[in-house]
C-alpha cells in the first residue's frame, strides 16, 4: 500500500543541464509520486562522477534537459505500489545496474548486464516517461537516476537497501554507486584476477583508486599505477599500488608510451592485466600493449564519449584479450553488499576518498574543484 505522501508532488531544487555543453543550474523542479515498483527518495548526500561530465556533453545520448547525477544515498520519502522489500524511511544507494537473477544473463554467472532491467541508456523509467519536469517540460535522468536533485523517483530495482546504515558513513556510501565500486570489481569479477599476478591501473582516479585496493585484495603481487599527476603517488600507494609512473616526467624510455613505461618496469614482459580507467580513447591501445604476450588482458572501466578507439590487430592477434566492463562486472545484490560489508569492517577506507564537499547550491564550484591536482572526490550536500 502506498503512503499519504506519495500521492503529492513535491517541490525540490536540483542541478539542471539544459543543452549540450551548457553550465549546470540549480532550478526548482517538480518531482511527482512514485508509480508501481517505484520509490521517491530524499538525497543526503551525492557525489560527483567523471561519467557526470561526459553526459553534459550528450553521453551517452543527448537527452537534455536533465537532471545530473548517480552518485548518492538518500533515505525513501514514499513508495509506489507493488514495492515489498522497501519501506518509508529506509537508507538506499542507487545502482547504476540492477539484477532480477531471473534471466539468461544473470543466471549465466557470467555478466552482471542484466536483461529484464537493464542498463537505462534511454534517461526515463522503463515505462519511457519521466517523474521529473520543469515548467511542465519533462526532465531527462542519468541512466536510472538523478541524485544532484534534493529529491527522486527511481524504479525499486535500482536501490539497494542499507541493512545497517548506522555502521556505514553515509558520505562515504555515495562513492560506492558507481565510481570506486567499478574499478574494485574490474579484478574480481571481469580479470578473477589470481594471487600473484601483476596489475597496472592507468588513472589513479576514484575508479583507478577502486582497481588498486581490488587488485590488492585478490593478492596481486605489483601493481602499477599511471597518473600525470604526481600527488596521486601517495594515495595510490594508501590502496596497495607498489609502484608509480607518472608518464609526463618519466623520460626513462624514451618514447612516452605507457606501455612501453609499464614494459620497462617488468623487464620488457608487460603485465598480466591492465586496467584503463581514464575513457582516454588512445590508452585503450596503451592498455593492450602493456599486457604480457600470449595472455595479458585488457579491461577497459574508463567511460569515454568517443565511439572508435584505434587497436593494433597484430597486438590482439598474438593472444592477449580486450574487455570492455560497465560497474566492473559487479551485481548489485549479490555483490554489492560484499563490498559494503568490507567497507563497514575498516577492510576499506573510503573516507580517503573525500577531498572536497560543497552544497547543492554551489555545484558549479564542483566543477572548478575536479581541476585541483589534490581532488580525488567530491562530495555535495543537501
């Protein structure tokens, strides 16, 4: 039985992007009840994506206007009919996936690309209308969400439940919607990455950082972090990473590859796995090349708004795979909370993370802050 209040239609501010390469603006919009299988929800706290910035920019369609954001924890203000596991008052995270464990794809244990809920590319609820508008013009999510919005309605499908939220920071749950949560399950759920394997991860970003800590919990042996920018040295090795090219100083080869600065590191063999994680179209190559012959993998978790990346064939040809994941292979509810438990248990220390906080209102300030050489995540209150 749906509540009194979600019969009402609320009144909120949320960050705006009208058109393609506009500034965001914080605009009051009207967010209305949720339907059947759906919740409304209360943003506490967000958090700011690479994947954020690439949508202003129409990835990965240009739907506008929309409302930004999928980074978030937020407690459910009401629920809509035909929701069961989920009551009024209840922590969630959005996920950028969901998981019926009913279709081919999640039964398969293989991919984590859920068919009957699937990954929402078309900015609406999967009835195809929106639950969001603006001077009666409907607004666009991104994928299932749109957590830069003080509130929200998403299908129930895409939440997951905090079963004990008093044993969770809740700032720090934000980041485990999407960014840091991809690059941790790239080594468990695409690689299987095996104990004593060698890594390297280009960006130490908040999903490069994510890669580190689950390269070095599946028993990596070395990992070797790539960034131009040198203070990520320090908090990549707070994650595990046993070494550091930073590719603009390092002239020790020569040529300004990175493989070929990863090669050098490991007595011209390349590693085991590599990770991309940047969306930088040309790394993707990079990646490849850095992997050992015959039977290095690739993983690319970076998003990038470029369609065609350039690969050697003779580089595939000779044995070494190329994998392209989204949320690092993870499902959200049988993986999930196995990266929240490691997180209530200090297994994992998010709070590294949060470099910057600003408030909704100060979004734009948001944006000058990711150009800070020091800024790994920025967290936005409500």
């Amino acid at each position: 039985m749906s509540s009194k209040s979600s019969s009402q239609v609320i009144k909120c501010k949320a960050a705006v992007c009208w058109s393609m390469g506009e500034a965001v603006k914080v605009e009051e919009i009207r967010v209305e009840p949720p339907q059947p299988s759906e919740v409304r929800v209360k943003m506490l706290y967000a958090s700011v994506c690479h994947t954020d910035l690439l949508c202003i920019q129409g990835y990965p369609s240009p739907l506008f206007p929309r409302v930004l954001g999928h980074e978030g924890v937020g407690v459910v203000e009401s629920i809509g009919e035909e929701v069961i596991d989920i009551k009024e008052g209840d922590i969630v995270i959005p996920t950028l996936m969901s998981e019926c464990k009913e279709c081919e794809n999640c039964e398969s244990g293989n991919t984590n690309m859920c068919l009957k809920y699937p990954l929402g590319l078309s900015g609406l609820m999967l009835d195809g209308s929106s639950r969001m508008s603006i001077n009666g013009k409907k607004l666009y999510h991104v994928f299932a969400c749109s957590t830069w919005s003080e509130y929200m309605v998403v299908n129930v499908n895409y939440v997951l439940k905090l079963e004990s939220p008093d044993d969770m920071c809740l700032p720090h749950a934000s980041f485990l919607s999407c960014g840091f949560s991809t690059g941790f399950g790239a080594p468990w759920k695409e690689a299987k990455l095996h104990k004593g394997s060698t890594v390297a991860v280009i960006g130490l970003g908040a999903v490069g950082l994510g890669a580190v800590e689950g390269a070095r919990m599946q028993g990596a042996a070395r990992i070797i972090g790539v960034d131009k920018n040198e203070r990520k040295k320090a908090i990549g090795e707070a994650f595990g990473m046993t070494d550091f090219i930073n590719p603009e100083s390092d002239t020790s080869t020569g040529s300004g590859c990175v493989s070929h600065m990863i090669k050098d590191l490991t007595g011209g063999r390349g590693v085991d796995y590599c990770f991309e994680c940047t969306g930088f179209a040309p790394f993707v190559s990079e990646a490849l090349e850095a992997t050992k012959l015959g039977k290095g993998m690739a993983i690319v978790i970076g998003a990038t708004n470029v369609k065609h990346v350039q690969i050697n064939s003779l580089t595939l040809l000779c044995g070494r795979t190329l994998k392209g994941s989204i949320f690092g292979g993870l499902k959200p509810k049988t993986d999930l909370p196995l990266l929240l438990n490691k997180c209530k248990d200090k297994e994992i220390l998010l709070d590294q993370l949060l470099t910057h906080q600003v408030s909704l209102p100060e979004i734009i300030e948001a944006f000058q802050l990711l150009k800070h050489q020091d800024c790994v995540k920025v967290l936005i209150t409500f």
